[in-house]
C-alpha cells in the first residue's frame, strides 16, 4: 500500500461528519441506549454508537480513495476507526445540545433537503435509491441523517447573529497585511468536463477504457452540435467537483497551471478565444478531459481596497474566521458538559498489542463480534475543530492532470 495515503486520509477524516460517498449524510445514533447485542463503540450520555456505524463509515471515507479497510496496516486501521469515532462522537454532542436548546427541524425542510440531495448528488430518484442500496441505508434512515445535519446548523446559525460585523479599520488591516493575496498575475478561466474509466458508481458511468473512449466522443459531438457546456458538464462529467457547478473550475493562475498542465496546454489556454473548447485531452491513469476557456486575463492586475467585491470578500473570510472560532467553542462547552464513554479507545489502551481485538470488516458483518469487555470505559473529549484561515483569493482549478498527445 501506498503510505502516502495516510496524510490524504487523515485530512479526508475532517470531511466524515459529509460522508465521502453521499456529500453531507451521516448516520445518528440518537434514539440508541445501551449496549444491546451491538458491540457498542462509546456512549454520549445515554445514547450510544454502535461499533457498526464506524465501520460503515470507515467504508465510505476510503470508498473514494479506492481503498479497503484490509489494504491498510493495523496501526492505520486503529487510528482510522478512532478518529472516525471523535468524529461520530461530536455530532452526537452538538445534536444533543441542540435538542437542548429547543431547536427544532420541521418535516418540510427535511423533505425539502431530501429532493435538493436527490437533485444536486444523483439526479433521479431511481439513482438516490440505488446508493441507497450500496451504501446500506433505508430512505427513513437517509431522512432521520438529514434531520439531525439541519438540527447541527441551526444551532450554530443561531449562534451567528451574536458575530459583529467586521469594521472598517479590520477590513484594511487585513488587507494591508495580506497584500500579495490580491495580487493577480496572468491566468484564464476554465470549465472541463472529465470522463473517468474507473468505476465510480455514478449515472452515465463509463466504465472501462473503451466506454470512457466513447463517452468522451459522444461528449465532443454533442458540443460541436451547440450543445451547452455547462449543461453537458452537470448531465456526463465525472468529475463531481465541478460536475454540479455546470465544470466550472474558477480562475486558473499561470504560476498554478504550470504545475498541474503541460506547458504546450497552458500556453494553449491563453491562445484559444473565449468560449473556445478543446478536443478530448487524455489525462493520467485514462481519465480524458475537453475543456473551455471562459475568459482570460492576459496582464497581471492588483485588486484595490476601494473595490465593493474586494471589501466584501475580506469582511467573509473575517466573518468566517469568526465563525469558525464560535463553532469550536461552541463544542467545547457542548462536551464539557456531556458524559462521553469511549470504549473503543478503552480497549486499544488495555490491548496495545492487538488494538483492542480490531477486526476486518467481514467480522463486524458475520456477528461474531465479542461485547465490549465489562470495564469502566475511558471519559474522553473530542477534538475541538481548529478554525483555520480562508484565504482572499480566487478560485484555482482542481488539480488533474492532463498530458497532450
């Protein structure tokens, strides 16, 4: 296994509370007490987190990466499942903090929630269905996740109105100290549609060399026929990143594009027109790419103060920062207050050895899985999310990597 996969996983870890495969669907073990015939993983107060849902989770965070839970090392393994669990372990706290604070999520905003999921992730309903499948869970289930996504931001959003707004003097502050981030050189605009011949479970999937040959064809045709970009981009790109955005892939720097693109590609860029599209580009490991160049900026250029848009992307990333910030100590207070059991974490400290008797996935699945053993569990915090510093810059493009025939 490649090890340089376990810096990628671990900051793909921050993204479990919006599982991988789905985009924002986590499984709540609210309404769940005791231990049952569930091995169980930790508790929160009275509800617990059955050691199965770590494990569906562990599949969806490496489900992207390509990666079974038996690829990796037992240490990999161990600190997988326990940071998943930190994770698990906060939703909990900061739903049951919100049921506390009377925040309530009406059925219609759940449905509403459900059918932009459906419109936005998978299309049809048929689709929303078939990952439904794949991934284990019931509609009823899916609903119940997103109640309790809605039921998080709305605790925090209450929370918000109390950030001020920032003030002028802050706005300059920042922009005097962060000069170079609006300093712009050279670069273009671009939107792509990608096609994939990895099976990536989507609608329209091409599978396999030949199929993602003719998929990228059909793609080129239909755009030649006036076919709108953007529109082929959401229906046939597998690139779900910009997929959703119609390819859009914001403003792409020269100094950027030189470390992702051939150099004959990017000095293609600044010479096709606006709205000009490329042929099918083969990029690495068969994925095959058609792009279009959106706009262009051809000299370097220092966004200013007295620009309303500057001054308003400033006062966001400060106001997010602030955010942030509210958020982490929000959580802090929510589990200082709450009683958290963590067996899981219990019994790698008491089975050092053997990572307290982890076991591969088959195992969880066979329901030969052992109870926890009867000792008093280990009361742990999870980790306060650390806020971080969004920069004031423009978009950069997502970092394939095409090479030109």
């Amino acid at each position: 296994m490649n090890r340089s996969f376990s810096s990628r996983l671990f900051l793909s870890l921050a993204l479990v509370a919006c599982a991988a495969f789905f985009g924002g669907c986590n499984q709540s073990a609210s309404g769940t007490s005791g231990g049952g015939s569930a091995e169980v993983a930790a508790k929160v107060n009275s509800v617990a987190i059955p050691m199965t849902r770590v494990e569906r989770q562990l599949e969806l965070t490496l489900k992207p990466e390509g990666v079974k839970p038996t690829d990796l090392s037992p240490i990999e393994l161990a600190s997988t499942r326990l940071r998943i669990l930190e994770q698990l372990i906060s939703q909990e706290i900061m739903v049951q903090r919100a049921q506390k604070d009377s925040v309530q999520v009406t059925d219609d905003e759940v449905r509403q929630a459900v059918q932009a999921f459906i419109r936005e992730k998978t299309g049809t309903q048929e689709e929303f269905q078939k990952q439904l499948k794949d991934i284990g869970l019931t509609e009823e289930e899916f609903r119940n996740e997103q109640r309790q996504i809605l039921l998080i931001n709305k605790w925090q959003e209450k929370q918000k109105v109390r950030i001020p707004a920032p003030s002028e003097k802050e706005i300059s502050d920042f922009y005097t100290q962060n000069r170079d981030q609006f300093k712009i050189g050279r670069g273009v605009y671009l939107s792509q549609i990608m096609v994939d011949p990895a099976n990536n479970g989507l609608k329209n999937d091409a599978i396999g060399a030949e199929q993602a040959k003719q998929k990228i064809a059909g793609v080129s045709t239909r755009l030649k026929a006036g076919d709108d970009f953007a529109t082929v981009a959401r229906l046939l790109s597998e690139d779900m990143r910009t997929a959703v955005g119609g390819g859009d892939m914001g403003f792409a720097p020269e100094e950027a594009m030189a470390q992702t693109y051939p150099d004959v590609l990017v000095k293609r860029f600044f010479t096709m027109r606006e709205g000009e599209i490329t042929e099918p580009i083969q990029g690495s490991e068969g994925r095959m790419y058609i792009f279009k160049v959106t706009g262009k900026k051809t000299e370097p250029e220092e966004l200013k103060l007295e620009d309303p848009e500057v001054k308003k992307r400033i006062a966001d990333v400060i106001r997010n920062q602030r955010e942030q910030v509210m958020n982490a100590a929000l959580l802090s207070l929510a589990t200082a207050e709450a009683r958290v059991e963590n067996y899981l974490a219990q019994r790698v400290l008491e089975n050092p050895s053997n990572f307290g008797s982890l076991r591969p996935n088959s195992a969880m699945n066979s329901g030969t899985v052992p109870p926890p053993a009867e000792t008093k569990p280990a009361e742990t915090k999870p980790a306060e999310p650390k806020p971080t510093e969004p920069k004031a810059e423009e978009k950069k493009p997502a970092e394939t990597k095409p090479a030109t025939k």
